[in-house]
C-alpha cells in the first residue's frame, strides 16, 4: 500500500541539502575543539552551520547553542528560573515551569510578568500562533521555525529553542538562542564546548546537517512554499466540515500555522482515528508525538477549555510542501469513510 505521510509536525522528511552536508561532514576527521589542522576545518564547519541557523532565526551566530535537541534546550534556559507558562506548552517546557497563565479556548494566552513567563510562538498541536508580549523571557519556537516568518532579535526575547527534525534536518540537535549578554548556567560540565555553556565534543554531523537544512527552510520561507501549504490546508477543512457537522476545527478563528489542522469529533477517540488512518495508508497522529502511546486526553486542548471527550477526540492532521492536493484529498475521503461507519455504528 503507498503511504501519505500527513505528521509533519511530528518530524519532518529529511532535506536532500542536509542528508548532502551530513555526508560531507562524515569525512571530516578533527575533533572541533582541537588546535591542529584537522580540529581548525571541523571547527570551521560547525561554525558555518551556526551562521546558518543564526541567519535563519534572526540572530548572531555567538547568540546559539547547539544541544541534543529543544528538550535539552529547554531544560538550559528554564531549570532553576520560576518562569510561568500556560497549558498548551509542550511537556518540555511545562516540566520546568508553573503552570498557571490563562488561555483561550481560541488558544491565545495571556501574560501579566513576561520577563518571568513562557509563551510558544505556535502550537504543535492546534497550530495557534501567539502574539508574543515584548520582554518575553522564553519561548518555544521550534515548530514555527521554518513555517512562518520571525526573526529573533525583532521578538524582544530572552530565551528561544529550536530543534532541527522540525524543518528538515536531523534528529537528535537542536539549539538554545540566547539574547546578547544572557547569564545561561551548563548543566552538562567538562570541555567548556559551546561557549561554556554546553561542554561535551559537539555532533558535528548532526549540526551540519541541521545549518543546511535551516538554509534551505529559510529559501522555501521566502519563496512562498508555505502559501500553497495553508491552501491545501484549507482545502482540507473544507472537505471536511461540508460533510461532518459535528466536527470542530480547533483555533480556525485565530491565526494558525499553515500547515496545521486539529479537529474534534466528539465520541470518537483520537488513537481509534489514527489506526484506521494508519490502516488506510495515511500517517496522522492524535496529539504530540512525544505522547504517541499514552492513552489520554491532550492537556492542551483541555487547558483551552474543551472536554476531556473532546480532548481525546483530537486529530492533528499536519502537511508540508512536498503534499499535494491529491494527498489531503484522498485522506479527506478515506477519514469521512470512516467517520460515517463511526456515526451509523452510534445509531
């Protein structure tokens, strides 16, 4: 059976520009921290990665740290620090966090002291995008990287995380970006690598890879590509809600992702919804790929005030450039098949 791979969100496919950096950087045999010749060109190659991502966020290259991914990102930036955030952040944050900001059933949430909160430029799960408050301390902007123009040094931020299988790059590297003059404590201690902030011997391979592939977002950004993205998107719900009126489009009437759709279906549970899909040759998912598994509600859409029946009815159905229209066709067909055995089955 052909697969559609409709959980973009989740991770992304790898870009053909870093699968051809990480090849190149498998080659280079220096340790980045070492003085010799070999050390100076691997050295050299990670720093042209970080200029690249810096370039794609909008900041100064000194201004990153690269990690294992935007967990441990996140962990640097917020461990110890009493920050704030709202429910709908992702687990990675809210486990550092006091969870007590307010949002919307629209997902906007609101912030009082942002020099001591956490807001996410866009959700991994509705897609809502965030008006981020100037003087913001951290916010998470891994999945809006790559799918909506910012830049880092506009947002007034103190702290932002990214990680590379969002946009094309590879699993397992992300990075800390930092505001000019910001005191981050390591946690992880040894070598003094990353500016002392992050000691260990740096995954060359896996930064490599990632500067090429925020490269190439950053081209795809400005060349419009996710403008035919939301069109199929909309095309999608489209299709959808002219044949399901109990269905409900999650944070339709704010300003979202344009890859991005979550939709509810009362009484029909969102893991039943992605093994039929998943039957049907289509790859969607129930929520955050970081919960695939867990048999519960999402805290997000529970903290946005919908039921924990509804919460657990969620689908996130999440497209990227190489999707097409016959892609989000074909799965709007095949998901209505299956909603209306579920409505005839429930009388």
């Amino acid at each position: 059976m052909a697969r559609t791979y409709l959980d973009w969100n989740a991770t992304t496919p790898l870009r053909a520009e870093a699968r051809a950096a990480m090849i190149e950087a498998m080659d280079v045999v220096g340790n980045p921290s070492s003085v010799h010749s070999e050390g100076r060109a691997a050295k050299a190659l990670m720093e042209r990665a970080r200029a690249q991502v810096a370039a794609a966020l909008g900041a100064e290259g000194q201004d990153v740290i690269f990690t294992s991914g935007a967990t441990e990102a996140a962990a640097l930036a917020l461990a110890g620090q009493g920050v704030h955030c709202a429910g709908v952040e992702h687990d990675a944050v809210r486990s550092w966090c006091a969870e007590d900001l307010p949002v919307d059933r629209a997902g906007r949430i609101s912030v009082e002291d942002p020099g001591h909160a956490a807001v996410q430029l866009a959700n991994s799960e509705t897609g809502v995008v965030q008006d981020l408050p100037e003087g913001l301390y951290f916010s998470d902007l891994t999945q809006a990287f790559g799918k909506i123009p910012f830049a880092f040094n506009w947002l007034g931020l103190t702290c932002g995380i990214v990680s590379a299988h969002k946009l094309g790059g590879p699993k397992g590297v992300g990075a800390l970006v930092v505001k000019r003059g910001t005191d981050i404590a390591a946690q992880l201690k040894g070598g003094g690598q990353e500016m002392g902030r992050r000691a260990g011997t740096e995954n060359l391979i896996g930064i490599a890879g990632f500067g090429a592939a925020a490269e190439a977002a950053s081209r795809d950004l400005e060349r419009g590509n996710w403008d035919q993205v939301e069109k199929l998107r909309n095309i999608l719900e489209n299709a959808i809600a002219d044949r399901a009126n109990e269905t409900i489009f999650v944070g339709n009437e704010s300003r979202r992702l344009p890859n991005t759709s979550c939709f509810l279906t009362p009484g029909w549970k969102g893991e039943t919804q992605v093994m039929q899909m998943d039957l049907g040759g289509f790859a969607v998912s129930a929520g955050s790929a970081c919960s695939s598994g867990k048999v519960k509600s999402s805290a997000a859409l529970v903290a946005m005030g919908f039921s924990e029946e509804e919460a657990g009815s969620a689908l996130r159905v999440s497209i990227g450039p190489d999707t097409r229209e016959e892609d989000v066709m074909r799965f709007a067909e095949h998901w209505l098949k299956c909603e209306g055995k579920h409505r005839a089955r429930r009388g």
